[in-house]
C-alpha cells in the first residue's frame, strides 16, 4: 500500500501522531486508540501492519513486548508529495495575496472629490 493511502485514515494517522515523540509497545498503542476511537485490539492491529507494510513504521520484539516506531524515510514519500503539491500553488497563492493587499490599500484610502 502506498503511504498516502495508508495515512487516508484517521486511525493511522493518530497512530503515527502517538509515535511521533518516539518508540512505543503495541500494548499503549492499543489502549490509546481503543478508547479514542472504540476499536478492539485486533482492529488496532490491522492498522499497525498496515502502517508497517506501507513503509511508515517499524516493529521490534523485545521479549514479550512488541515496539513500534516511526520509520522516517516512509515519511519522506508523503513529504516530497507535499512540495510537489506546495510548489505548485505557492506562487499563486503569492500572487493572490499581493492582490488582496492593493485591494486593502485601494480601500483604505480616502477617496479624492475633484
């Protein structure tokens, strides 16, 4: 699966979001979107392997305790995509607001009676 599709849904993205700050176990991943968005153990698993097979995250054993982690270079496919998109509208959005801003200054200032 291609990362944008897997960050397509909102459980996903809360899970990267919660490892963001660093390295966590499955376990506290589970309690946290379960009880933020009422799914099971299962379903929070899913969304893990999902996350793991599109190239975002990585899981570890460590004993009994499986960590999961954010993988960065997952991250840089969504990121370039971004600058693509950004590159693009950037300059009209500059432009955009030039014209807002004459607009302003046309308005603000007094009008001239001949």
């Amino acid at each position: 699966m291609h990362p944008l599709d897997a960050l397509a849904d909102p459980v996903r993205r809360r899970l990267l979001e919660l490892l963001a700050p660093g390295e966590r176990p499955a376990g506290a991943l589970v309690a946290a979107v379960g009880a933020e968005f009422a799914i099971s153990q299962p379903a929070t698993s899913r969304h893990l392997r999902v996350l793991r097979e599109a190239g975002l995250v990585t899981s570890t054993a460590r004993g009994p305790v499986r960590l999961y982690a954010v993988r960065p270079e997952g991250l840089d496919v969504v990121g370039d995509w971004v600058a693509r998109v950004r590159a693009a509208w950037e300059p009209r959005l500059d432009a955009l607001a030039t014209e807002v801003a004459r607009g302003r200054r046309a308005t603000d200032r007094p009008e001239e009676h001949p």
